[in-house]
C-alpha cells in the first residue's frame, strides 16, 4: 500500500464514520510527510459514531499491518 492509498484509505474512513463536524481535526494529520497512523485510528475509534462494517474492518486491519 502506497502512502496515496494510504490518505485514500483513510479519508474514505473518515467521511463514512466521523461526524463532519470532526472530520477537520484528521486533515493536518492526512498532510504530514510522516502520517501518525496509529494516532489516527486510535483517534477514528475514540469519534466514530456508526459501527464498522465487516469490509472496513478488513481495510482498518489492511492499514494497521503496512503501517503500525
């Protein structure tokens, strides 16, 4: 996984479980050259507000093992 499937990935995550109103707060996150990935899922899980689906939760486990 590139780090452009990586931002991919992420925003796709963010727009389907964060509140737009939370959404602002990953996007400094998203831009730096090192993206703090562990920081930002544990943040997603902390303001998530639906359940994740079965296919996410592969995607979430996918990030995890390339960049944590």
């Amino acid at each position: 996984m590139s780090r452009d499937e990586l931002v991919k990935h992420l925003r796709y995550l963010i727009n389907k479980y964060i509140p737009v109103e939370n959404r602002e707060y990953f996007e400094k996150f998203l831009l730096m050259d090192d993206i703090p990935v562990k920081g930002i899922l544990a943040d997603f899980n902390d303001l998530s507000i639906d359940p994740i689906e079965d296919t996410d939760g592969h995607l979430i486990r996918d990030i995890y093992f390339h960049f944590c």
